[in-house]
C-alpha cells in the first residue's frame, strides 16, 4: 500500500491533503470530522488586519477612525464590517484555535489575512502562543493607485513578512496572488525574508454588478477544476528554484488532482470549493483514489512522486514555457460546421 505521508512547513503529516482556511474550521465539531475524514492538517479561518486595526482602535477609544474621507464624506473605515459582523473577535479567535489544537491529533495553522505594514502583526505572536503549529499569511492587496509602482507592491510583500517572522518562530507560509511580475523573484526574495512555504495562489475576489440596483454585487464563486491549471504550472516552475515548501491551493476536486499536483512539485495540497461542495467525508474519497492511483502507476510514497513532472532538469524554463505555448496554439484545429472532420 503506497506511503501518503509528507512534509509541509517542518511538519510531519500523513498525507497531502490539507483543509485549507474555510467556514468548515468555525465548529469545534467540523474541525473533529475533518481530522476524522483524513484532513491531515487545517488551516483556521482567517483574522483580517482590519478587523485587529479595529480591535486595537477600540481599545485605545479610537476605534473606526476614517483612514481619510473620500469626495462624498464616506469614511474608508466604513467600508469594512462592523467587528460585530465578523465571525469572531480576536480574542474569542485565539480560544478557538487554543480548543481546535486541544481537540484534535493533527497539526492546526493560523492564517492572517492582511494588505500593510503595520501594528496588527503582534497578533501573529498571540496566535503562535495560542497553540497553532504554524502560521498562513495571506497577502491579499488590490492596487489602484496609478502611482504606485509594482516594486513598491512587491516591497511592501517583503516587509510585512519580515515584521511577522520577526514576531514569531514557528513555521510561516506565504499565500501569494498569482498576478506578479515575476512570481520567481518574489518567491526567492520571500525564502529570504524568513517564509518556510508558499501557499499558491490565492483567487482573488471578483464581483458582479447588479442591473436592477446598479450596484457591485458580491459573488462567491467556488472553484473549479480547470482553476488548478495555473498553480500546477507555477509549482513546476519553482520547484528546486526556491527551498520552499509548496501547497497547491484551487481547482483540486479528484485524487487525479492531487496527484497532478504532487508530480508538479507540491507538498501538500489545499482542499476548500470541494468539501463545502461535497461535503467533509468527501476527504475518505480523495484519499482512496490518490492511493489507488499511485498503487496502479507503482509509486510507493509520496516522496517517490513529488518533482518528477517539475521544471528541475530543464535545461532553459523560459524556452520551454515559449515553445509549449506554441505548441498549445497549434495543437487546436477549428472544424467548420460545413466541414468535415480535419482526418477526411
């Protein structure tokens, strides 16, 4: 029977499959059926930076203060929820994840999820103390301003990971938006600004607009399978680039996905659209096909698969990347529907 087990973050788990930062983690009773179901870690739901600028700003009686107004007089402050619409307080956030380690065997992560610099990194501290057996920090930022610059952007990356790891000495992994200039410089620069992992990639938000209202409606799409392309590729790419551990986020639904994923260079895989899809004891049904799967091509471990369909032994990557992407181009043949097949 082939070997599930892995390493992700210095963490010893019994397979790649990772529940990824979801409503699935609120419930003390969902985090015990997904350790139950084979999860053989989970992300918690995530702290926003506003939401600990809010707390920090109530406790100081300064709490909602605008960040500037805009033309209309609207504060800035007032686009963001209330800290009563959030799913927890800060504080109740940590005795979540204190009575999560406590209840299960598996490791728990924290996840931060942030845009700046600034105080609201001490809570990176307080998560650590709180239990977590590592920290996610998802950098999720928007740039509007025509005048900043993307080395600015990319800068700003590399601070804030620098004031976290500053505040804690357990493991710290990365969520990166896949819309860089270089997603191989900004993963080198990240490994030496103190990341141990990348999570790849977060999906960023994309709204609708509402004719009857003519408002922006917010949608949450959940992924799907073809989504897993684009992280697939770039594990590829970085895998023996970068001492990084990988965790492949989006579009991962079937067994045949993890495997993908772990022939690319991932360590880990993480797992979110299909269990709110499918359910948590979907996770028994991942586990069995990815076992049998690796039973019928002969892979006895992970270890035995991860990297082999990376870009480690390509002489030229860039070259590679170019010359497949003719080839993609050329390997479609539109038939006219007054044609017949392009063989006749």
């Amino acid at each position: 029977m082939a070997d599930l087990s892995t390493t992700y973050l210095g963490l010893e788990l019994k397979s790649p499959l990772v529940a990824s930062a979801s409503p699935l983690s609120e419930e003390l009773g969902k985090i015990r059926r997904l350790e139950d179901a084979g999860a053989s870690a989970i992300v918690m739901y995530s702290l926003f930076e506003e939401q600990l600028t809010q707390a920090r700003g109530a406790q100081d009686n300064e709490a909602r203060q605008p960040l500037y107004q805009i033309d209309n007089g609207q504060a800035v402050a007032d686009y963001f929820p209330p800290p009563a619409q959030y799913p927890t307080s800060p504080e109740a956030y940590l005795e979540h994840l204190h009575a999560a380690r406590e209840a299960v065997a598996i490791p728990v992560i924290g996840s931060l999820n942030c845009a700046s610099i600034g105080g609201w990194t001490e809570y990176a501290r307080q998560i650590q103390q709180a239990g977590a057996d590592a920290l996610e920090l998802n950098i999720y930022h928007v740039p509007t301003d025509i005048n900043v610059t993307g080395a600015q952007v990319e800068r700003t990356m590399i601070e804030i990971v620098e004031q976290v790891r500053a505040e804690v000495t357990i493991p710290l992994a990365v969520k990166l938006s896949p819309y860089l200039s270089n997603v191989a410089n900004i993963a080198w620069r990240l490994e030496h600004a103190g990341a141990d992992g990348l999570v790849l990639f977060n999906r960023f938000y994309q709204p609708d607009i509402n004719l009857e209202s003519m408002s922006v409606s917010p949608r949450i799409v959940l992924s799907s399978q073809s989504t897993m392309r684009l992280p697939m590729r770039w594990i590829a790419i970085l895998y023996g680039k970068v001492h990084l551990d990988m965790a492949a986020s989006g579009g991962i639904h079937e067994g045949h996905d993890v495997a993908k994923m772990l022939l690319a260079g991932a360590g880990v895989t993480m797992l979110c659209s299909v269990l709110l899809r499918r359910g948590i004891e979907y996770l028994t049904s991942l586990e069995q096909d990815l076992r049998r799967w690796m039973d019928e091509h002969t892979f006895d471990s992970v270890l035995d698969m991860q990297g082999k369909l990376s870009q480690q032994n390509v002489v030229d990557p860039e070259a590679f990347e170019r010359a497949h992407y003719i080839r993609s181009l050329h390997s479609y043949h539109k038939v006219s529907p007054w044609t017949k097949t392009p063989s006749e």
